[in-house]
C-alpha cells in the first residue's frame, strides 16, 4: 500500500501524487479503501482509486538509472507485431494499459513508421493511431521526463540528442 505524499504510476494516467489514502465519504456502506491522486502533469485532476484494484497497473516510477537504460536501449526496442489489422487497436490498448516503457516504445516505433508508410502513399495517419501515439508518447515522456528530472517537453530533445538526432 502506498502513503500520502508517494509519487506513483496509476494505469494509462501516469505519473500521480497520492493525497490521501482511506474510504470515500459518500453515505453509503463504508470499508473500501481508496487513493485519491493528482496525475502529476495535471495537478487539477482528481482521481479516486480503489486500493484493491488489480485492472490498473499501479507501480512506483522508474528510477533515473532505469530511465537512462531505457534511453540508451530504444535502439534495439522491437517495434509490435501487428498480426491483423482488426486486432491492432487491442494490441495498442493493452500496450498501453501495461505501463512499460519498452512496450510504449515499441508501440511509438510502430505507430511512427505506419505514419511514414501511409505519407508515402500520399494518405494521413489514421485517427485511432494518431490518438494511441500522442496517449503513448504522453505516458513514455512523462514517466522519463519525471525520473530523469526534468520538464516533460524536454524528454522528447533528450531522447533526440541522446540517439543522435537532435535538430
């Protein structure tokens, strides 16, 4: 169980501060425990967690040295293999529900080079890998941006300059 004032990762909304930690006040029969968090990068927003909630993915962050390995390893990071276009957005979604930084990474490669392959073709990227692209790189680029301490608008010039391609 984690404590007020722990920074964790909480499913697809990433980074999170929790806040308070105890049953909601809402009248009813009490006894669920829940952890009220603000997602980091939104501090405005308030999401109330069950604690015993295994659908959601709840971890602390990457440390800065597994940030720096994640970084140095994109090279290598698989893109996904999409075995037929129906399955392609319960890949996406799972990938994303999952939290890892490698499987987010592989999907950015993915959903990067679908993009290229369909501009060469003279047509636009899909809405529905438009939308798991910017999800994924909100997600990879905050839990990086965060363990590596720095602006979440950096993360993207870092991992740049870091592979060689800044500019």
């Amino acid at each position: 169980m984690y404590n007020i004032g722990d920074i964790i990762v909480y499913g697809e909304h990433g980074i999170c501060r929790v806040a308070a930690v105890g049953p909601l006040d809402l009248g009813g029969p009490g006894g669920r425990l829940y952890y009220t968090l603000h997602p980091y990068y939104q501090p405005e927003l308030v999401i109330y967690a069950p604690i015993d909630n295994e659908r959601v993915v709840v971890r602390p962050p990457i440390t800065r040295e597994q940030a720096e390995q994640i970084v140095h390893e994109l090279p290598e990071v698989p893109e996904l293999e999409i075995p037929d276009e129906k399955g392609r957005e319960a890949l996406f979604s799972q990938v994303q529900h999952g939290c890892d930084c490698r499987a987010l990474a592989g999907m950015l490669k993915t959903l990067y080079h679908r993009r290229a392959q369909r501009q060469q073709k003279g047509r636009r990227a899909t809405t529905l890998d438009e939308r798991y692209f910017h999800a994924a790189e909100d997600q990879l680029y905050g839990e990086l941006a965060f363990a590596l301490g720095m602006d979440r608008n950096e993360a993207s010039e870092y991992i740049r300059t870091c592979l060689g391609q800044a500019g």
